[in-house]
C-alpha cells in the first residue's frame, strides 16, 4: 500500500502495537456454530432506572437468556451526529450511556460486536480540532481537494455535496466528506492514520470485543478518477486488520458493512475467508420483501441457488432488517427497474420513506427504503385477519434462521415493533422510523400479555432460536442446497456431514395453505407432526424444519 520504504518505518511500529496488547487481551470463545444469533440494538434501545447499558443487560439475562449469543452494540461512543457515526472519540464511552465496566460485564455473557466507525470521524474530533489548528501530528488526516475538483466519477451513496468548507489555520479547506459535513473521511494514504485506527481496534479487543464490524468500509481508500470505492487498497487494508487481530486477539472476528450489489459485496471475503469472516447479505431483505408481497419466491430462490458454502473461515450474517433501511443497491442485476420501482411505491405506500443516492450523470436513484420491516411486509392500510400479519412476518424471519451463515435480528423485529412515525417528525430524519427507544417497564408489561403483538413475536422467535441451536444441520459450515417446490414455497436443505443430521426448512409465502410432496417419517421439528402419508400440508406462511 505504502511502498517498500514507508513499510520498513511502519511495519516494525505495527510490530510495536503488537507488542504493547500482550496480555491485556482477554481470551474469548472462538469461531461459531449452530448455537449463535446474533442481537443488533442500540445501547439505549431500551430504557429503564439503571444506565441504558445495564437495562439492556438485564433484559437480555431476564429474557432473552441463551436464545442469542451476539449482541451487535451500534456506536455507543461519544457522537456528534447520525445516531453515533459521527464519532468524535473512539475511546470513550458516552456518559449517559454507561462505562466500560459494564462493557466488559456485559461481554462475560454475551459475545459483543463493536462498530469499527473507521472511514469517517465527526468533525468535532480531536482529530479534526488538531488539523484545523495546524497539529503537525494530525497533517493530511483528511483529504484536501480543490473545490473544482472533479469528482464525478466517485461513487455516491447521499445526495449531498462530496467536498465540504472548513476553516483551519491556513485558510479555508475544502475535506473529503462521503457521508455528511459532520461526518469527515480518514486519510489513509497517511500510514500514521492506520497505525491510530489499528491501536483503536486493539483497544476494542481489550475492552471485550468479539467481532468488529467495519462500517462503510467500501469507501476507505481515495484514488481520484475512480469510484473510490472497493480498491485494491482498501482489501489490503483489510486483510492487515485481519492479520493484526489474528496475531493479537485471534477470537475477534471482522464483519463487513457492504450494502452494495451482491457480486461486490462477496468479494470481501477476500480468497475465501482471508479478508472479512463475516459480510451481511445485504441482497436478503428485499429479496424475502419482495417475495412476500409477490407470493412468488422465484427470484428469491434462483439468487439463493449462488449461496453456498465459502470456506470454514468465512460465511454469511442473515438479516432481514438493521438500524439502517432495506438496502435497494443489492438488488441491482436481481430485480428488473420496473419491480425496484414497485419496491419503492411499496415503502410510500406503507408508511415508510425512501432514501435516494446521487449518481455521476447527476440523477437520483433508490438507494434505501426507510420503514420498519413489521410494516415493509405488511400493509397497515389492510383489514384482514390479526393472525395473517403476524404469520407473515414470523416467516420473514424465519429464513434467515435456515440459510447458510449466522441470523442476525434487528431488537425492533424481535420485539414485533411497528413505524415510529412520531420519530420522524420529531428528528426529520427518515431512518428514525426504526430507531424507537423503548421503555423496558413497558416491554415487560407487552410481553407478560399473551395476546400482544410483542408477546406473540419474541415468544415464537425465542422457541425458534433456541430449538435451532440444538440443530446441528444449521451449523454455518453445513452445506445448503435450495431445493424447488414451485413458487409458493421457498425451500432450503441443510446437511451436516460430520453429524449426518440433514434438515428441509419450507416456508410458505402465501396466505393460501399448500400440500407438499415429503419422505415418509419425516418429522416437523416446529409441530412435532410426523409424516405418514407422503405429503404434508403448509397453513398460509407456515414454516417446517423437517428432519
């Protein structure tokens, strides 16, 4: 990245980073089975009188117990903006938040994920405040460019200016800014930046992390004339952290944040699995959207048929839904214009709003829908039977549990909730329609009611989880094979060599009920029914793991 000389001054004060982590990493469960699923929330996602960290704490203990085994902390640093990725100190935690004890408390029974906010920081920083006053320690953090610049060829995922003014101690400059002006891109072709962000993921390890999710990491290396996104520098880069953590803390895992078109996102895994352990598949939650709304799952299922297997070292996280909206760009080569179109009115329709990225000819096009995905899959506008909603949701969750990789729910899904509308007006922002902060009181009072929506959601999800952790055909290294039962059903077989345990997950997509052609003996492990007659019947959404 740097060529032979600066490697020979940087790599030895790598070596010295190295050095200086020796025993001050605890050691951690490594790798991954049947038994994880991973949480993604907020620190303050629930509120309660205890800090926001330890309410979330004690839900978890008093609720969710071993049904998860990752709980994915969005940024709880101190920020200035963007719900946390804006950071302004990558080392502190937020005071109203919690500390790092209760961290660290919290990492004795959970295996934690923490944001790597890595391409950007906020722009009251003191990385920021040390350039702008002229710091020689900070010089060329952040890219200076001529406001005439052209820039058209950079990929663009906001429609907002790329270049931003800020005055420094020699004037006014114009910075690299991909995301927003409080959000102010690294420099990374100033080596002395990575070896601040590597102590910075060192500093996560001790601190408890089990996986680091590189958020934005598409967008790290600049090369003008290009997209600037995914250059050979930025996989380098990558594989570097991951040599690093590997020397350091081999238990941490890296995750990245890809939400780009699927054949671009795999290639994070670098040669099979030297880069990122773990990428989202980002294409999952508006393919299982679409199908849904459709009753179709042809196109769901050709696109699954490419999921296989990559190595011991690397698979997929399942989600339906994040903090984030539905990705569209992951959608582009699987989807035709004429359906993204629909998927777009579809969010509108349903109470949500649609996020749009500039393109280099100037025009704008979907880049996300913005709506909770209780409400994506379902039309509040609807009257139709209460059960209906509720089983088509369920099953929307449901393949992720079933596909090749690790599931992931968003805490808004495992909790059932709907469009915070009254979010958006108060923020105007149109991602905090899934942004709720809710009250634990009030949680625990909506799941004690068995009749409540909350209640009926995580109580299903909870049996779901804990009964496929004991399914060791649900391995993220068991091979997958999508089978076709035509377009009402989407089917998935998984196969665990080493036990010989081999499960067919269906999920119906219709609000019709079906027959389905299945061995005899087989038995439903969600029912406990056995099959005697060659065939069993699929209620509208229902699912079956059948062994």
């Amino acid at each position: 990245m740097y060529g032979a000389a600066t490697a020979a001054t940087i790599g030895p004060e790598i070596t010295a980073l190295l050095a200086r982590s020796t025993g001050k990493i605890p050691a951690r469960p490594a790798g991954w089975s049947e038994r994880d699923a991973l949480l993604i929330t907020y620190a303050d996602s629930l509120r309660g009188t205890a800090s926001p960290l330890a309410t979330l704490h004690q839900f978890l203990r008093d609720e969710v117990g071993e049904a998860l085994s990752f709980v994915h902390l969005l940024p709880f640093f101190p920020s200035s903006s963007d719900d946390g990725f804006a950071v302004e100190d990558f080392r502190t935690v937020r005071e109203d938040l919690g500390t790092w004890t209760e961290i660290r408390r919290l990492a004795t029974d959970y295996r934690l994920v923490f944001d790597g906010v890595i391409n950007h920081v906020s722009q009251s920083s003191r990385y920021m405040q040390g350039y702008c006053a002229g710091d020689p320690a900070y010089a060329d953090f952040f890219l200076a460019l001529d406001p005439a610049t052209d820039t058209r060829s950079v990929l663009r995922t906001r429609n907002l200016p790329l270049l931003h003014d800020y005055e420094t101690h020699a004037g006014k400059r114009w910075l690299w800014t991909t995301f927003s002006r409080d959000q102010v891109d690294l420099n990374f072709q100033n080596p002395r930046v990575l070896l601040e962000i590597l102590d910075v993921l060192l500093g996560y390890a001790a601190n408890g992390a089990a996986m680091i999710r590189l958020d934005a990491i598409p967008y790290l290396w600049k090369e003008l004339g290009t997209s600037c996104a995914h250059r050979p520098q930025t996989h380098d880069l990558i594989k570097l952290m991951r040599a690093v953590l590997d020397c350091a803390a081999p238990h941490v895992l890296l995750l990245t944040e890809t939400n780009v078109p699927h054949r671009e996102n795999i290639t994070y895994f670098g040669d099979r699995g030297d880069e990122a352990q773990l990428i989202y598949n980002f294409a999952l939650p508006p393919l299982i959207l679409w199908s849904l709304v459709k009753g179709d799952g042809s196109v769901l299922t050709d696109w699954a048929r490419g999921i296989e297997k990559i190595s011991n070292r690397a698979t997929y996280l399942n989600i339906t839904a994040t903090h984030d909206g539905i990705g569209m760009r992951p959608t582009e080569g699987i989807l035709t214009e004429p359906q993204r179109a629909e998927l777009v009115q579809l969010a509108r329709d349903h109470g949500g709003d649609v996020t749009g990225k500039r393109n280099s000819d100037g025009s704008i096009s979907p880049y996300e829908l913005n709506l909770n995905y209780f409400d994506a899959v379902n039309d509040p506008r609807r009257q139709e039977p209460a059960d209906l909603p509720l089983r088509r949701f369920l099953v929307s969750q449901a393949i992720p549990l079933a596909l090749i990789g690790v599931p992931g729910l968003y805490i808004h899904s495992l909790l059932g909730s709907r469009n915070d509308s009254a979010g958006v007006q108060a923020t105007g922002r149109a991602r905090s329609i899934n942004r709720e902060q809710l009250e634990l009181a009030q949680i625990r009072q909506e799941l004690a009611t068995p009749q409540s929506l909350r209640s009926r959601v995580f109580a299903e999800l909870k049996r779901w989880l804990l009964l496929r952790s004991r399914q060791s055909a649900f391995h993220p290294d068991a091979t997958q094979r999508v089978l076709d039962f035509g377009p009402a059903l989407f089917a998935v077989e998984r196969n665990n060599e080493r036990t010989g345990q081999r499960l067919v997950a269906l999920h119906n997509l219709r609000e019709t009920g079906c027959r389905v052609p299945v061995p005899c003996g087989c038995r439903d492990l969600l029912t406990g029914e056995r099959n005697t007659h060659g065939e069993m019947g699929m209620a509208p959404y229902q699912v079956r793991w059948l062994e």
